[in-house]
C-alpha cells in the first residue's frame, strides 16, 4: 500500500502524491468513511495510472461518488470517459456551459483540435450526470462538502470549489499570476474573468489549489496585480499570446519532488 500524502486535511494531490507531472493537478478529497471525489482528471494517458494509484492508497474504487470537471478544456476532461468506465459508480459534474462539449466530444471547444498549431487528439464524449450552477453544495458525506462557485472567465462553464480555508480555484490564476488562456471561440470574456478575480481576491480562504501548477497562499497583492494586467488587455487591439514556454512549469517539476509542506510554501 502506498502511504497517503495529504496536502492538507482530506485533501489528496495526484501530482504530489506521484512526485511527478503527470498532467494537470488532480484533486481527490475524502471523508471519514474513505468516500471520495476527483476534480479534474487529466488526459486519458494517464487514467489507468492514477486510478491504480488511488487504489493503491486504499481508497475502495467503488467508493468514489463523483468525478467532477472545473471546466470543458481537453486537458482536463479527455479522460473522464475512461474514469466514468473504471468508476462505475461516481456521478460526473460539470456546469451546464460544460455539459454540451463533454457530451458532445466536441472537439473544436475543448481544444483537442487546433489545426494551425497541429494539435489533433481524441475528445471521447461523456455523459454528464449532474449539472451544478453557483452556490451548489457537493456533499461528500461527513464533514466533506464542496461550495460552487461559478468563475467564468477563462472558459464560460469555469467552475471553482470552497472547501474551508481552501479554494480549488480551476484555471483562474496561477502561482505566477498567469491565468487561463484567453480565447473568444471557448467562451472567455475578461470583464467576467476580473470579476472572478475579484471575488478570489475578496475572499477569506487562506489557499488556492489551482488546476494546474503549485498550490500557494491567497495573496491579495498577486490577485490585484493579475486584475490590473487583465483590465489593460479591455483596451489592445493586438491583445494574444504565443509563449514559448512556462517557467512554472519548471519550477513545479522540481518542487514536486520535495512534496508540499503548508509551513513553507509562499
């Protein structure tokens, strides 16, 4: 059996608990009753892998009531189909603004198709058992429940999750205060992108747990200093970005193999 790295109480990282990459982060909250969700799952590669981890952690698979996505995008939702076939037994979550691409596998608005940058990738369809709107309350069971929050911005079907002291804040803001891609084709809309923001900057929890990169303090001034940077592109007309890399993602590499300590993180 593999002991269970917590990155804090009831709160599992795939991407710690490997000390490896091995997509975007995935989350897997528990009770008492060792009843769990997932949210997001990442590309379907690395499924097999995942659930065979999570088992190994002894988490009964039967025991997983939901597998729920932050939003529509491939890199978060290509493996739920095969997920939903191993877990049997979770219900799969998304806002209505997801539900329609996931159902569909629609290619073009998940972006598991752009062919001027040569992407081409499968998108299975999943059907979407429960669609959750802003201020749902996903109850785990115990003490485990999940507040919805709708963060549109990124995508329009963005969804965050308040556990606590924590926010699983999706593709909202990262470490380095980069945000989700900004793309008109998937619903993005930056005047709803500051207004989430806002609202993340506003709030009382203590931690963001992103969809992709470290997990890291809610600091006011990274959050206003984002906003401040979205509100310019309201006013470029040469508004886009084709970056070459991500030092973040650098970064992350290394810190996964030192695991996550909450007295030390920035």
């Amino acid at each position: 059996m593999l002991p269970r790295r917590e990155v804090f109480p009831h709160v599992i990282e795939i991407n710690y608990q490997a000390r490896q990459r091995l997509g975007c982060c995935v989350y897997l909250v528990f009770n008492d009753q060792n009843e769990w969700l997932l949210i997001d799952i990442g590309y379907e590669d690395t499924v097999s892998e995942i659930i065979e981890m999570i088992r190994q952690m002894d988490f009964p698979l039967a025991n997983c009531k939901y597998l729920i996505a932050t939003h529509a995008d491939v890199d978060h939702i290509q493996g739920l189909s095969k997920a939903k076939e191993l877990l049997p037994n979770a219900q799969v979550i998304a806002h209505p603004s997801a539900a329609k691409p996931l159902e569909e596998g629609d290619r073009i608005s998940t972006y598991a198709e752009i062919s001027a940058q040569g992407i081409s990738i499968d998108m299975p369809a999943c059907k979407v058992d429960r669609e959750v709107k802003e201020g749902d309350v996903i109850d785990l069971g115990g003490d485990v429940k999940l507040e919805v929050w709708h963060t549109p911005g990124h995508t329009d079907g963005q969804l965050a999750f308040r556990f606590g002291d924590l926010l699983f804040s999706g593709d909202n803001i990262y470490r380095d205060g980069c945000v989700g891609h900004i793309d008109a084709h998937h619903g993005s809309d930056i005047p709803d992108f500051i207004a989430s923001l806002e609202r993340i900057r506003d709030c009382d929890a203590k931690w963001l747990l992103p969809s992709h990169g470290p997990i890291f303090r809610n600091k006011r001034e990274l959050l206003q200093s984002t906003i401040d940077r979205l509100n310019t592109y309201l006013h470029m007309a040469d508004f886009g970005t084709c970056a070459v890399d991500w030092p973040l993602q650098d970064e992350w590499d290394e810190e996964l193999l030192k695991g996550f300590d909450p007295e030390t993180a920035e």
